[in-house]
C-alpha cells in the first residue's frame, strides 16, 4: 500500500514538466520582427532593455519553433528574420 507521501511523490512526478515556451520569447521576436518591419532591413545592432523578470523568464524557457533554442538573442534572431 502506497504512503501519502509516495502518492503525492507519484502526481509530482507526473504532473511536472519542463517549460516549453512563454510569452516573453515571443513578446522579444514580435518587437525584432515589427522594428525590421519599420526600418525596411535588418538592422546591424540591436539594443534591448529589460526587467528583470523578462531577462529571468527567456533564459529559462524554449523558443517555440526553434529547435531548442533558449535565450534573448535567438529570439531577437528569429524575429528579426522571419518578418516579410
């Protein structure tokens, strides 16, 4: 007979997952792909700023469509080149 704790052991198990993707990765390459947008080109630098919690949340999920990629400057990336 399963213990409480084993029970509760079982559920976590099953039920905790790793992040796959959040707004902020998203948020990051809709704001690349619009500023591509209005400068007509893919500008040669690009300087971000942002809270703390942003930096935090997109260090630490995947990129959706990305083959795994994590962090800011794939995200940046991949905005900046998927605008047409």
């Amino acid at each position: 007979m399963e213990t409480k704790i084993e029970k509760v052991l079982k559920i976590l198990e099953e039920e905790i997952v790793a992040a796959e993707g959040c707004t902020e990765p998203i948020a990051l390459s809709y704001a690349a792909a619009k500023a591509r947008r209005i400068l007509g080109a893919i500008p040669n630098k690009v300087d971000v700023f942002l809270s703390g919690n942003i930096i935090k949340n997109v260090k630490s999920v995947t990129i959706p469509n990305s083959e795994g990629m994590i962090g800011i400057e794939p995200a940046i990336a991949m905005g900046m080149h998927s605008w047409k």
